[in-house]
C-alpha cells in the first residue's frame, strides 16, 4: 500500500504488487493516523510494516527484522525506539523542559517504536481509533503540535501494549540495522522547514531561522512527552475502571 497524502507530490507506481492509495482527504480529516486506517482497511496480510518514505535498507535488514518479529508478535518491533524519562527529581534536559521525552534511540527492550520503520500485526491497527477518544479533544485538538495527530507513534505503541495486556518496556528496538535517511540536502536541515520532528543539525546561531526551528523542535518534544505522559495517565484510569467494574459484577 503506498499512500499518497500530499497533492503536491502525489504520483502512480505501476506495479502488480503495489496498491496507489490517493489519500489527500484522508490526511487532511485523521492526519499521521490515516496510515492505520488504512493498514486495517486495506491491508491484507496479517502483518503490517510501516515505513516512512525517506528511509532506505536492505533486504537482509528487513529479514531480520520480520524474524524478531516472528519470535513475539504481540508487540511492535522497529528500527526506531524511545523510552520516557521519568527517573530522578527533574534534573535531565528532557525532564525540565520535555515532559520526559528523549529523542535517544533506544537498544532492544523499548516503550515505544517510532513508525518510520515498524512492523506489527494488522488487527491492532484497529485499537488506535477505538481509544483515540481518550486524548482526541483535550490533547490532539487544543495542544497538538505540528501536523494532525503528531506523536500517533507514541499512541500506538501505549495502546497496543494495553490492547495486548502488557506492561513496561514491552516492544522491541533494533537500533543496529543499517538504515539510512535520505540526503541532508533534501532535507533541508539549516532551517527544518520539510522536518516534522523538528529535527536539525549544527549550530547556526546568526541565522534566525535556526533559532526558529530550534524552537519548533522544543515545543514538539514538550508536546510527545505531555502526549505521552497523558496517555499512559487515561490508559491506567481506564484499566483500573475496567478491572473495579468487573469486580462489581462478580
């Protein structure tokens, strides 16, 4: 499935094994979720790799990432993994001004795997939208940052370890593929205007638009880690409810 949600890029790759997805409406109402929409709409093998168009590996890599996957699939496992900081008195950079995040890749046991290389089952595509509505309002709506339903890779990896009734550092980060990023020069890093992550790199400290972007990627990484932080809260209260609720009825 190659889904095409920016008009202004919007092509047809002919190939009998690729389904073109004209999704421009779709990511302009559901945003970064549309790719589980789709994965649960249109997917038709019972695993699901999501992978970001500016990402590039070898097939050996990919091998080696399925069988990982195949050894527990009852988890996410990709290239890309994040974990919250929450230890210590607020003394971390991520703790003071982040809510936590830390854009580190993490090594094997993970919290959370990022979607820029990802595979996971299709049926848990589906649980995205059916807790969607613990952050939607509140969260996504009045404090999101960046495009519509950014941090949709932390919502995912919490609601799927719920959905599978795990805890913890549950998903898996392979952070030793050899996965390469498209060319710095596409990407324009000096300013960060094509960088939803608000990622950039050297110091450019005459040039406003570095002090600009470097703004941009503070207020996204506050916003994944209070998206983070928030969902976890919801995810736990909505537990401990379900579990009273059924020892009610007992």
């Amino acid at each position: 499935l190659l889904l095409h949600t920016n008009p202004a890029t919007r092509f047809t790759l002919a190939h009998e094994r690729v389904t073109n997805v004209d999704a421009v409406a779709a990511n302009d109402e559901m945003g970064l979720s549309a790719r589980f929409y789709y994965c649960h709409a249109l997917a038709r093998h019972e695993w699901v790799i999501h992978v970001d168009d500016d990402m590039e590996f070898s097939v050996r890599v990919l091998d080696e990432m399925l069988i990982e996957f195949g050894r527990d699939t009852k988890r996410l496992v990709g290239r890309f993994g994040r974990n919250l900081e929450t230890g210590g008195d607020g003394g971390t950079a991520e703790m003071r001004w982040f809510n936590g995040y830390n854009s580190r890749d993490t090594h094997g046991a993970s919290e959370v795997i990022l979607t820029k290389l990802m595979v996971m089952e299709r049926d848990a595509c589906s649980s995205f939208f059916e807790y969607a509505y613990l952050i939607w309002d509140n969260v996504v709506l009045n404090e999101g940052e960046g495009p519509l339903w950014n941090g949709e890779d932390i919502f995912m990896s919490l609601v799927a370890k719920y959905w599978y009734g795990r805890e913890g550092k549950s998903h898996y980060a392979m952070d030793w593929l050899d996965v390469r990023d498209a060319p710095e020069e596409l990407k324009e890093y000096k300013n960060g205007n094509l960088d939803i992550s608000g990622g950039f790199k050297g110091a450019y400290l005459w040039d406003w638009h570095w002090w600009q972007n470097l703004l941009r990627r503070n207020r996204h990484y506050a916003y994944r880690g209070k998206l983070w932080k928030i969902t976890l809260e919801r995810l736990n209260k909505l537990k401990q409810d379900t579990m009273l609720a059924s020892t009610r009825t007992q």
